[in-house]
C-alpha cells in the first residue's frame, strides 16, 4: 500500500477507518481463505460455454456458406 504522509493517523500508525470497511473487507476475505488443515477438490471447468462457443461457430459457417453458394448460383 502506498504511503501518504498527509493521511490522518491512528495511535498504531494505521490510518483511522471511520466506516470499518476496511476492517469489514479484510474480514470478508479471510473468511473465504481455505484453512491449512482443510482440503477442497479443484472443480472441473465446466464444458457448456466452451460448446456453445463451438456450436456458435459452426452455425455462423454454415449460414456464411448458404450466403455464398446463393450469391454465387
């Protein structure tokens, strides 16, 4: 974090948070962290945007070339 000199500071040299965001946020993280004792199974990526990208591309081509063989028949 950047240093700023003019920053109004607490007795411990923290700057003072008057909304506890701050405080609120760091808690907000820490309790998402994983524990050190606790295992979780990395989850597949899931396959259903990636084959409608697919299937998007195959309908484009198909569509580009009925386009074609109209315009060139």
């Amino acid at each position: 974090m950047a240093h700023n000199p003019q920053a109004p500071q607490g007795p411990d040299g923290q700057a003072h948070d008057p909304a506890g965001s701050t405080q609120m946020f760091r808690a907000f993280v820490d309790e998402g962290s994983p524990r050190p004792g606790s295992r979780q199974a990395a989850a597949p990526a899931p396959a259903g945007p990636r084959v409608g990208v697919i299937v998007g591309v195959v309908v484009a081509l198909v569509v580009l070339a009925g386009v074609a063989w109209l315009a060139f028949s």
